[in-house]
C-alpha cells in the first residue's frame, strides 16, 4: 500500500527528552531538547540515518575511493533492500543516503528510490560519481529524492556535466570534495573564486580523507597543510553563493580553526544517530569501517538488537561518550573526533586508543 507522505514530520522522544523536525521535501533535519535537559547523546530507539552501499560496482577506478570500488563489485538484491528499509521505516528512519559504488549504476536503481519513498515513506539521497544519469533517473531523483551529491575528482569536466544535468532539471544538487594534504589547495581557490561548474549547486560540503581504501597511505592527511587556518577561514566566512557543509570527521578543525558558534557542529555520530550497512547485509556504525572491522549480518527482524547489542556499536559509542580528550575545552563538542582514524584529528590532541584495538577480536 502506498504510503501517503507529511511535508514535515514532528517526532517526540519523551524517554530521552527530545524532539526531531524532518522536512520531507527539502531534507532539513535539527534534533532539539526539551527545555531543561541536553541533547541527547544517542538515539535509544534506533538510528535516524542509514547509509546504505547498495552496490560497490563502479567503472571509474577514481583513486580517492575508500571502497576499491571497480566492475566486479557486487549489488545488494531488491529483496535484500526492501527487508531492511523495512525494518528501518518501523523503528522511524527517516532517510537513507544511499551510496556505492555508484549507486545509480545498480540496475534496479529506479525501483530502490521509488519503493522507499511509496512503499516506506522514507526519503532517499545518494552520492554519485556522475556517470549512468540517464533521463529517467534525473527524473527519478526529482521525484523521490531529498537531494543528489556528485563528488569531486578530476577531471572536472565530467563531474562538472552531471551537475549541470541535475541543476537544470531542480534537483537539489551537492557537491562532495574531499579534502587532504594537496586537495585543500583547490578547495581554497574554489572558495575564492568559485568555478563556473559550482553555479546552482545548492552546497559544497567538504569531507576529510581517512586513510583507507585504494589510496590508503598514498595520500598526505589534511592536517599535515600549512594552510588549515586559511582554509577554515574562508570555508567558515558568510559571503559564499551556495551553502558551505562539512562532514562530522572535520569537527576538530572547526572547533580549532573556527569562530563558528558550537551549536552548528555535530560531532561523530556513527552508532549514536546513524549506521551503515553494506551490499553484502553488513551493519556497521560508520562506512569507513567495512575494510577494518567485521560487521553484523542484518536479517529480518534484527536491525534493532545489532542497535542495542553488538559488541562494535557499544564500544564506538562508548569511545565517544567518554572521550580520552580530558582537559580540552572541545571535547563536549567534538567528542574527541574520529574514533576509527585518529591520525586524521586537526587538533594537537590525539587519543590513546581507538576502534582499531577491536580489529584483531573475535566474537564481534
């Protein structure tokens, strides 16, 4: 049965002492406390946000790819898919990000974004490399999804062609660039003087890069750039055209580089407010742990109990709540950063360990 779809959703948690506002159309989420108590620090009924890889087949073979993504990757089933949003819409998420791979490169991709937002009432976004946007899925994501996010790589020609396609037919377009030793020269220059190919987009968001996937090692980690101070300047400053957006893995760079009120930062919020899930059925707390950890097959019926239960979930959260940071003024806000990466943290404070101890663990 088709679901019929609010504009705006309004969700009360009075265990936990909050409230959620979703706008269906546009994607806008905030998470606001009853008065009298603190946010919260993670979210007992399940996760708000699932990204889900829903193949980690891809033709480009771009080197910044923390998945190794190539033509042999493997496509999650319809059935599969269908059995965890499933899941997912009775425990209230609310959107899911779907990735890959390039997502729009699964062939039943039109299927996947129309059953989740008909059949569950759920609001899809994905991320894409640019290639296989034919007709039908620019129209696709018009109609069923909150926003469409095409990552930068050069050549930018090619990049630059599928924004134009989006734009042009009011999809709600983003730009994913990530950010390292070397890229963060680019970004300040676009910054500066925005390219022709950035015109309509609706946010440049930036990414920190973590050492993992085919260019692990291979590249120099932002926080080795001479220039974080000039970039997080002209990043944090008010007279962009577009929206300036960051992941929650440059949060210890904004709370030391930048004058930005704390209340726009979100710390990590992998097993707190969000987790992942593989092609293969694997759940993890963040996406970039699937090459690292060992993850929790999600079958019917128990998305809930890996949530609750699984020995990863518990201890990511749990890294993050008591944060090894003690002494630092940031820590209530940043949560002590990355708990998988620590090398990639742009403050002076570094943990003493992370979720990398728990790699060589059986019994997960």
């Amino acid at each position: 049965m088709r679901v019929v779809e609010p504009t705006v959703v309004l969700r009360h948690h009075p265990e936990q002492h909050y409230s959620t506002i979703f706008n269906c159309r546009t994607g806008f989420f905030v998470r606001i406390e009853d008065s009298g108590y603190c946010e919260p620090k993670w979210a007992k009924l399940g996760p708000e946000l699932i990204d889900i890889s829903i193949t980690n087949w891809c033709d480009r073979g771009c080197a910044i790819c923390y998945r190794r993504s190539n033509t042999h990757g493997r496509h999650m089933s319809l059935l599969a898919y269908r059995s965890i949003l499933s899941q997912a819409a009775k425990i209230g998420v609310m959107q899911v990000a779907l990735g890959g791979g390039n997502p729009n490169q699964h062939p039943s991709f039109l299927k996947i974004l129309q059953v989740t937002r008909e059949d569950y009432g759920v609001v899809p976004t994905y991320t894409t490399n640019g290639r296989g946007l034919t007709r039908q899925i620019v129209e696709a994501s018009l109609k069923y999804c909150g926003a469409v996010a095409v990552t930068a790589h050069t050549p930018y020609n090619e990049m630059a062609s599928a924004v134009r396609r989006l734009v042009a037919a009011g999809v709600r377009t983003n730009v994913h660039f990530v950010l390292d030793e070397h890229s963060v020269n680019t970004a300040i220059k676009w910054l500066k003087a925005p390219p022709k190919l950035l015109d309509g987009i609706n946010a440049l968001v930036f990414l920190n890069y973590k050492p993992v996937g085919r260019m692990r090692n291979a590249r120099g980690l932002l926080r080795h750039s001479p220039r974080l101070q000039e970039f997080f300047q002209f990043a944090c400053s008010s007279n962009h055209r577009f929206r300036i957006g960051f992941d929650s893995c440059l949060v210890s760079g904004l709370t030391t580089f930048s004058r930005v009120n704390p209340v726009w930062f979100d710390a990590c919020e992998a097993a707190r407010f969000s987790m992942c899930i593989s092609e293969d059925s694997l759940a993890f707390p963040c996406s970039f742990m699937k090459s690292t950890l060992e993850g929790f097959r999600v079958e019917k019926g128990n998305l809930q109990k890996i949530w609750h239960k699984s020995l990863l979930f518990q201890k990511t959260r749990r890294l993050l709540f008591d944060s090894t940071c003690k002494g630092c003024p940031h820590s209530l806000v940043c949560m002590g950063g990355c708990p998988l990466f620590e090398e990639i943290n742009l403050c002076s404070v570094q943990r003493s360990h992370g979720l990398s101890s728990l790699a060589d663990r059986a019994g997960q």
